[in-house]
C-alpha cells in the first residue's frame, strides 16, 4: 500500500475508534490495526479490519427497519428513534446506500480503500 493510502486510513482508523457510534469491536480492529503499523502483523491485521468493518457499516436499510422498531425506540428513545428513521430514509432517497454516523462514514471511507491495502 503506498504511503499516501495508509496516511488517509489511518486518521479514518482514528476517526472511527473516537467515534461516538463506534461498536468496541471495531474500536479493538481499528487500534489492533494502528498498533501493527511497520511491523510483520500489518497485514494480518489489515484483512482483520476489513473484516470487521465489513460486518459493522449499517445499510440503510437496516437503519430505516432497526429505528422503527422497538428495538431502536429502546436504543434511540421515543423522541429520537422517529427522527433517526426519518433522517434514514432521506439518506435513502438521497441514493446513500448507508448510515452516516461517524463511525459508518469513517467504515466506508476505509472500505472504500479495499482494495489498495489489500494490495490488490
């Protein structure tokens, strides 16, 4: 990877482990990530971030379905739940294809680099 790709993914690594919205799973890949930066587990722990941020970047979708539901009233609260519902489907409308929290944006920022530290 060259040195201008692993410079933007890893301020979106530390974006993404400040992130409020962030799940500690992708904290600890993001920060396993950083810690292994030059050394021999890069690698390893590229294709592990990868991973994680693959499972944890919300479709849309997903967001429209979970904020109206009770599951995301219990999460979001009744005041904020039909407003996060709302603010999806206008991403939706808007032809995103996820949720733009902090930490989603930061996962797609990354992912959108796959390939190029994969070094595929």
């Amino acid at each position: 990877m060259n040195q201008s790709v692993k410079e933007y993914v890893e301020q979106k690594v530390k974006e993404l482990i400040n992130a409020h919205s962030c799940s500690p799973e992708a904290k600890a890949a993001g920060q396993e990530w950083l810690d292994a930066l030059g050394t021999e587990k890069e690698d390893e722990q590229t294709g592990k971030l990868i991973a994680e941020l693959e499972q944890d970047i919300i479709p849309v979708d997903s967001l429209i379905a979970f904020a109206g539901s009770g599951a995301g009233v219990q999460v979001f609260g009744e005041e904020l739940a039909p407003k996060v519902e709302a603010h999806a489907k206008e991403l939706k409308a808007s032809g995103a294809q996820y949720c733009d929290c902090p930490a989603c944006a930061a996962c797609l920022a990354i992912l959108e680099k796959k390939e190029e530290l994969l070094g595929n």
